[in-house]
C-alpha cells in the first residue's frame, strides 16, 4: 500500500470513531499532507493555520521552560480543533462535533499520532 | 501544424513534439497520468490540429466525460477523433467513425494507419492493448512508429508502468523519442506527484522533477507548494498576498500579522500556495518554523523607508541561505519619496542579478510581475540546456 494510502487510512479510521468531523495531517511547516476535509473547507489554509497554532504554543510554552505541550485545544460552541504532535516532521489536527467527550478523542489520538510518527518518522 | 504538450514547463523544454516522433507518458500507477494524454490533446484540439484517441478499456462515453470533468468539452470540436477498440472487445455494434476489433491485428492495423494519415496527433493507451492483447501487440505497436516517422503525425503513449516483463519495457524505451515520467514523490514531507523528462532526442536537455496537482476542471498544473513573502514591519506583506492571490487569508491583530498570510493562486499553469510571515521581530520564531522547505521567496521592502532595509536583509538571510530564488517588490511605489529599484538594490547592496521590481501592492500594480520574475528564476532551475554548463545556484 501506498504511504499516503496508509495515511489515509489511519484519518478514516479516526473519522469511523465518530464525533470526529475532519481530520488532516500536516507537515510542521505548514502543508498538508493528507486530509478527510469536506471540499467546502480551505484544507491549505487550515493546514497553515494548524501548524502555526501548534508551533506557536510550542514556542510559548518552551519559553516559559515548560517543556513542550502536548496539544492545543480550541472549543467553539460548534465544536472543537485538536492539535497534536506526529513525530518531529508532522502534525495531526482533528475538528470534533460539540459533544464529543474530549478524553476519548484524546485517547483515539494518541494512538492516530504514533502511527503517523511511525509512517512519516 | 506544430503540435505542443500543454504541460506547463514542459512547453517551454520540448518546444513541440515535432512530426514523425513518438512521445511516451510512463507513468506510475498509483498516479492518474492519463491526464498529460488528455491535456495533450485537448491543447492542440483547441489549436485547430486533427487528433485522435484510441480507447480500448473505456467505452466512448466514458472517455467524453474524463474529458469533461476537466473541463474539456471534446465532443464539441469537429477535429476530435475516438478510435474505437472497446465496442468490439465487448461485443457491441461501434457509432464511431474508426473502430476496429482488437484481437484481429490486421483489422486494428489498416485503422491505426488511415487516423496516423489523416491527424495532427494521435493518442494510444499502450499498456492496455498489451493488457488486452498480449506481448506479442508489441509488434504492432512497433510497426504504427515505424510507420510515423515520414508521416505529418506523431504518436502519444501512455504507458502505465506495471511490472512488465523487461522486453516490454525496452520495446517502449527504444521506440519512443521522448518520455516524460508521471510518478508519486515522497520527498521529506512533501507526498506529492511529479513529472520530467527522461529522454527526448530532438533536444539536448536535462530536466528536474516537477511536483504537480491535478485541478478539476483545468488539468495539470506545475505545484509550487510554499513561496514565503516575507520582510520588514509594515512592509505590504499581507497587502501584496491578498493582491495576487484568488482567495487569502491572514491572521491580523491589531493591523498586524500575528501568525501568517496565505494565499492560493493558479496562474500560467502553476498552482502556487503563498506563506506570508510576521514583520515584527517577536515573532522571528514564527518566520523560522513557516519558512521551512520554501522554493522560493518574495522579499517586499517599503521603498521609503530605507530605514528598514538592514532588517529586510536579515530576514532573507534567515530563510534564503540555501540558495534559494528570490526576488525583492519594492513597494509602496506610489508614495512620494520612494526610492526607485536601482536605489534599493545600491542601498541594500544586493547582487546586480538580483530582480528588483517596483510595485504598488494596495493598487495591485507590479504585483503579477514579482510572480513572473521569480517564476522565471524557479523554471529556469527546473531544466537545464546540456549545451550550456549547468548554473551554480
Ligand atoms: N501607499 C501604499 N500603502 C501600502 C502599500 N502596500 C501596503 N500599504 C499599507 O501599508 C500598511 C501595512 O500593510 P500590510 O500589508 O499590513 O503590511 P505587512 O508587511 O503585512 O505588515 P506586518 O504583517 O505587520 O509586518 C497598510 O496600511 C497598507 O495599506 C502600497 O503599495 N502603497
Ligand atoms: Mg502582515
């Protein structure tokens, strides 16, 4: 199977978890490298906009010696943006429904995110 | 008729395909190559040049509408020829004005010959008639480019590389005078598709990879993945993004960009993505993790402050040290006191080959010349004469 088949694959079987509305996994610097993203949405854009965030908090947090965060979490009242490291190169960022229990997404991520370190390295 | 690929870059390397020669797509299978054939075709359809395409796995119809989901109204051109194989091989009565049944050689043959006499071009998906027909097609095939070569025609192959035993490969590698490689790349972190150009005999030239994106409609398009806008403080970083780019966002706080700029534009048959980074030095850490694996980048300078150009010149050594292309828009041109290009360049004592252009980005002036000055710079590293000595860049 092909690599991005396998990524594929992996943001599918995040989506069949349910609650999870999209899913991408994007490059640290900003592209994207795979997506389940209706069409409707700008997927490069929202890879850019992920990454930054990430990167972003990364910094803030090291700064403040902190180490590095886990995740960033962004809730809305039409849902909620995870983001999470994938490795040194990628990122993995999902869009959840409103309900969605926060600790199983994490769980389900958790999980997406070591496969897609172990994929891309 | 000159016939041409329609393959953006590509044009600009081959020039044409010329009469009497055989171009092959070899393409990988994981990629939809099909497309270069099409694309191919449908230019020179558009350029009043009779061309043909013979389909033996796709009925017809489903060929017109491959054609149209990129926005390729073939059926409309009277110029647009279906050489049809497929309603013999499933046993159904043809409408098409050639056909033939592709188990009888001879049959396919005498077609094959009157479209090569009677078209500009003509498109012959040769793995599946090895598919369908067996090795031993290769003959055939082999006699349609022999017949060619004093014929005002050419041939366009697609051939999709599947492990093929090694004499099927080396048939389609000594008959054809040009192949372009259709193929998946994963470099880095880039997965992506790509092309270029292995062989092509009526040129002496060398070419690199060039990522690719199919749109629908519009084909295929030259992928720029990341060009970075960057320089000083209230430069017209964001301004110029929004000025060139179809659709852009920007995260602005306070009149200022606090994350990035992004913009997506297709234009002269490149898709290009636009990353504009923050002015303001507390957000250098920004710059650093946004300006990664840039292939090229757009320095916007505020023409009146020269004030700021120590800093521009900071920031481009911070993303360009790797010999990337770059070209400088000094902006805000329509503002009294802005100091014309050769002034910048004396000021920021930039190389005399550096492009310097002068732009006024909030009235859109100058804005798509930056983008076709570090186009230039990008294709010209694309492909390289073997006539010349290869630049050092
Ligand atoms: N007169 C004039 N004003 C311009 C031009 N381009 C941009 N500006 C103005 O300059 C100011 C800054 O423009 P931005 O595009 O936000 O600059 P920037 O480089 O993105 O700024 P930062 O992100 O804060 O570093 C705005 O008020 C623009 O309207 C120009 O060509 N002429
Ligand atoms: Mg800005």
């Amino acid at each position: 199977m092909s690599l991005r088949a396998q990524l594929e694959d992996i943001l599918k079987e995040l989506k069949s978890t349910g609650d999870i509305e999209a899913s991408a996994i994007v490059s640290r610097d900003g592209l994207l490298i795979a997506a389940d993203i209706s069409s409707s949405v700008n997927a490069d854009a929202f890879a850019a906009m992920s990454a930054t965030m990430l990167g972003a908090a990364e910094t803030a947090m090291s700064e403040l010696g902190k180490g590095m965060p886990d995740r960033v979490v962004a809730e809305s009242s039409s849902g909620k943006i995870v983001a999470t490291g994938a490795g040194e190169r990628a990122l993995l960022v999902v869009m959840t429904t409103p309900k969605a229990n926060l600790g199983l997404i994490l769980l389900q991520l958790g999980k997406a995110s070591k496969k897609v370190e172990m994929l891309l390295g | 008729m000159k016939v041409i690929s329609g393959i953006p870059v590509l044009d600009e390397m081959i020039e044409e395909i010329p009469e009497g020669k055989v171009l092959t797509y070899w393409i990988d299978p994981e990629v939809e190559g099909n497309v270069f054939a099409m694309q191919t075709l449908f230019t020179n359809l558009e350029r009043d040049c009779r061309c043909a395409y013979v389909t033996l796995t796709y009925s017809p119809e489903v060929v017109v509408s491959e054609f149209n989901e990129f926005g390729w109204d073939v059926e409309n051109y009277k110029n647009f020829n279906i050489v049809d194989l497929h309603s013999a091989y499933v046993g159904l009565p043809s409408n098409c004005k050639y056909s033939a049944d592709p188990t009888n050689v001879d049959e396919v043959n005498d077609v094959l010959m009157k479209v090569i006499e009677n078209c500009d071009l003509v498109v012959v998906p040769v793995s599946s008639i090895i598919d369908v027909c067996g090795e031993s097609s290769i003959e055939c095939i082999g006699e349609w480019c022999d017949f060619i070569r004093d014929k005002s025609s050419r041939l366009v192959f697609t051939f999709v590389s599947w492990p093929y035993p090694e004499k099927i490969e080396n048939f389609i590698k000594v008959n054809s005078n040009a192949i372009v490689r259709v193929g998946g790349v994963h470099h880095r972190v880039i997965l992506g598709y790509y092309y270029g150009v292995v062989k092509v005999d009526w040129k002496n030239i060398k070419s690199k990879a060039i990522l690719f994106k199919l749109v629908r409609p519009g084909g295929v398009r030259a992928y720029i993945p990341k060009i970075l806008v960057t320089g000083p403080y209230n430069a017209g970083k964001s301004t110029f993004v929004h000025a060139v780019s179809m659709r852009s966002i920007s995260v602005d706080r306070l009149g200022t960009t606090v994350a990035l700029d992004h913009g997506h534009l297709e234009y002269r048959g490149f898709s290009i993505d636009l990353f504009g980074t923050p002015g303001q030095e507390r957000f250098d850490p920004i710059l650093k993790i946004i300006g990664k694996e840039a292939l090229g980048v757009i320095l916007v300078v505020d023409s009146t402050k020269p004030e700021t150009f120590p800093r521009a010149k900071q920031m481009l050594e911070s993303v360009a040290h790797f010999g990337l292309p770059y070209v400088v828009a000094a902006n805000k041109q329509d503002l009294p006191g802005a100091l014309p290009p050769e002034e910048v360049r004396k000021k920021m004592y930039l190389p005399e080959d550096v492009p310097i252009i002068p732009v006024s980005a909030v009235n859109g002036e100058g804005v798509y010349e930056v983008i076709d000055s570090l186009l230039g710079l990008l294709t010209g590293r694309l492909w390289v004469s073997e006539d010349e000595p290869e630049s050092t860049a």
